[in-house]
C-alpha cells in the first residue's frame, strides 16, 4: 500500500513538472467537463478506477459492468455564477448479455438582458444559453478480471437563437489486477468531431461594394470557427483497506490529459462503515481554481429490494469561492 501511494505522489508530482503552458479555452462544449455524482466530487473526482455504479457513465462507462441490478440516480450541482447542471441516470443488468444505461445532462442559466454598444445599460430583451447531453452506454464483465463499457452520445448547445450539436463517443476499460483489491481505470471521453455554430442570429444583408454603388444588399450569412470537443484521457487506480468488521478504506487516484489544457491529477480517499455511512475527501492537483473537497454519503433500504442512496459534495473554487453537489439514487 505505502509504494502505491509514492508511485502516486511521483506521478502527480511529474505531471506538475512537466506541465508549460496551458491550452484553456482551445475547445468548447465545456458543460461536459462539469463532474456528475457527488461521491466522486467529494474524493476530489478520482473516480476512472473507482466508479461502480450508475454514474459510472461519466467518469469510466467500464465501470457500469458492477452494476448487478437496476439504479438511478439524479444529481444537482450548483455551479458557477448562478449556473445549474441537471443529471439523471438508469442503468439495468441483464444475465449473459451486460449492463445498459441512459442518462442525460442540462445545463442552464437565467435570462440574462441584451447590451449592445449604443445601449450598454441594456436593450430591454433577454437572451439565455443552455447545453445538454443525451447518453446511451453498454458495459460487459469480458473475464473476471477485464471489463469494458462504452457510452455514445448527442450533444448540443444553444445561445440565443445559435445553436450547435453533434455525436461524441466515451471509451473505457477496468482492469482487476490480481494483487488484492488492487483495479486500474483507464478511459477516454468526448471524442468526436467539430462542432460549429449556426441560426439566425447569423444572418445578415451583406453588400460587396460598401454602399459604393446602387446594387441592394443580398441576403447571407456569417461563418463561424469550429471548436473541439473537450476530450479527456483518464487513468487511475483504486484500493481497498479492511479497517475492521465493518469498515473500509478506499483510496483512489488519477491522472487525466485534457485536449484544452495542461495535465491534472486527484488524490481521493473514502471511509465506510458497515456499507450505509461514509465520509470523503480528496484533492486536485494542477486545476485552475478547485483544490480541497469533502463529501458525505447515505445508503439504506427503504425496502427489502430497494436501498435509497444520498450524497453530497463540497469543492472549493478558489476565487470563484465554492461548488456544492447533491445527489439521489435508488438500487433495486
């Protein structure tokens, strides 16, 4: 366990050498980057390894394939700036076939006022942006040892009266090494083609000579730039630690490469007792603004078939002050 966690600390510490410059603001579609499940933000999102249950759809579809009956699961996180993302989940197992699931994610803000430069207090109209995701994922045990998941995806973003859409495609794969309770998780995300926006907004009269002429503007439209995806490479590992009849210690971290900015890493750790109460904290090394985060979670039955699951998360934002996740879930 001890040359786990410096074989850890060395990667991260690595990736914050290496790390020269960074590429933010190169690809678009950023909502897909907003983390989904509360028990993976409260262990500073290490979760490539770890993710055993609905929302592992997110962060590493292979991990789907431990779902051994049906969830669902819904998460609120209050983002930024009074911005909200909405994630709702189901997944079912099906004998000798695998695990399928769907969800889908919105994001949403409040109407903000037009400004224009003549009217800078404000034109007296209102404009909104919002983005959303629609996923289908499927996972299969391949040995007792390997799994691999992979989920497919619309995605589409709309500000004002433009909008954009597209497919993207998630990869992933879990490997149980054999060394105790020792798993590596690697998956990639968000890979898919350009996106590019277009609609009405875009339309203007165009006239090639300036006014210098009597010819009539013709109708056209403006072109914009194409942006990427936010894909994203993860790798990670997890590990369990018996503490006693009733409690155990996981450990997990991570290390991913995004397409749009330097690499970054998470050191996470939970603790649960008798499989109902856990408490969990993590860090993020290398990101912008978030750092430190703490998280808490419920699991009991409120049947003899259905067990309800509640977590909440806590991550600190920098400058940007706090992020609080909460999430609810049924195992059936």
């Amino acid at each position: 366990m001890k040359k786990l966690v410096l074989i850890l600390v060395l990667a991260l510490t690595a990736t914050t050498a290496s790390a020269e410059f960074s590429k933010t603001g190169s690809a678009g579609a950023q909502f897909l980057k907003i983390g989904v499940g509360s028990k993976y933000q409260g262990m500073a999102e290490a979760g490539a390894a770890m993710a055993n249950d609905v929302y592992a759809m997110y962060w590493n579809p292979a991990g789907l394939a431990e779902v051994g009956g049906s969830e669902v699961s819904f998460t609120n996180v209050n983002w930024l700036l009074d911005i909200d993302l909405n994630y709702v989940a189901y997944a079912r197992y099906f004998e000798d076939v695998g695990t399928f699931g769907l969800s889908a994610s919105i994001l949403s803000m409040d109407d903000q006022e037009i400004t224009t430069f003549e009217q800078q207090e404000g034109t007296g109209d209102y404009y909104t942006a919002s983005s959303f995701a629609i996923s289908g994922s499927y996972a299969r045990q391949l040995t007792d040892k390997f799994a691999f998941g992979f989920t497919a995806k619309y995605v589409g973003e709309k500000i004002h009266n433009v909008t954009s859409s597209g497919m993207a495609f998630d990869f992933g794969t879990l490997l149980y090494t054999g060394f105790r309770s020792l798993r590596l998780g690697m998956s990639i995300t968000n890979l898919g083609p350009e996106l590019e926006f277009t609609g009405s907004d875009l339309a203007v009269r165009y006239d090639e000579r300036n006014g210098d002429g009597t010819n009539e503007p013709v109708p056209a439209n403006l072109s914009t730039t194409p942006y990427d995806l936010p894909m994203l490479f993860r790798v990670g590992v997890a590990y369990d630690v018996n503490m006693g009849p009733k409690s155990l210690m996981t450990f997990s971290g991570e290390i991913k490469h995004p397409n749009d900015n330097i690499q970054q890493g998470a050191l996470g750790a939970q603790f649960g007792y008798d499989e109902q109460f856990f408490l969990r904290s993590g860090y993020k090394f290398n990101a912008d603004e978030e750092g430190l985060a703490f998280g808490a979670g419920l699991s009991t039955n409120i049947s003899n078939q259905t067990k309800l699951v509640i977590d909440y998360a806590w991550q600190d934002f920098g400058r940007f002050e706090s992020a609080q996740r909460f999430s609810v879930g049924f195992v059936f």
